[in-house]
C-alpha cells in the first residue's frame, strides 16, 4: 500500500504564497508520475500540475507562470510552489501517483485564499 501525505496548507491572503508538500512512501519513487489535484466546495476535482520521472510538467492553464511543481527523488518528496495566489484557488490541494497503473491519494491539504 503507498501512502502520500500532503502538507503545507493554510490561509493566506490575496498575492500570497505558499508551498505545498507531499511525501511518499512508494518505492522506486523516482519511476513514477505525480500530480497536483484541487477540489474546490461544489466543484469537481480538478488537475493542477503533474511531473514526470524526468522531470517534464504540465499545468492547467489557470495556474500557468504561477505554480511551480517539483520533486526530490532522494526525500520521496513533490512540491507545489504556488505564488500570486487568488481567491479562485481556495480548495483541497491533493497529490497522486500513478504506480504501475493504479492511482494513490493523500487525505488532502486546505489552502484557503481571502483577505
């Protein structure tokens, strides 16, 4: 069983910033694609960012030249540094891996954006 554990989250205002973590415990860690994913209340779940194991990312359009995904193979460690942040990106920030076909989740982190 993989486990992932987000962390990081909070409250900050309008134009802040905040770096998201997520640890893992899959092995081979480095092998495998990691996304960012966000579900705002009375929304679908919706993709952020992704990694791959060479390092290439992909982003959503809404968060594009603001969020900035990265991964450190030796800690089994992804993060999402997000910076201008609005009131639109209010939600719960997961991450995902996709081992082998089978997709893991953490529990989540709330990132709430207001002033």
């Amino acid at each position: 069983q993989v486990q992932l554990v987000e962390s990081g989250g909070g409250s900050v205002q309008p134009g802040g910033s905040l770096r998201l973590s997520c640890v893992t415990s899959a092995s081979a860690f480095s092998f495998f694609v990691v996304d960012w994913l966000r579900q705002a209340p009375g929304k679908q779940r919706e993709f952020v960012a992704s990694i791959t194991s060479a390092g290439n990312t992909n982003y959503a359009d809404s968060v594009k030249g603001r969020f900035t995904i990265s991964r450190d193979n030796a800690k089994n460690t992804v993060y999402l540094q997000m910076n201008s942040l609005n009131p639109e990106d209010t939600a719960v920030y997961y991450c995902r891996i996709n081992v082998r076909g089978v997709f893991y989740w953490g529990q989540g982190t709330q990132v709430t954006v207001s002033s």
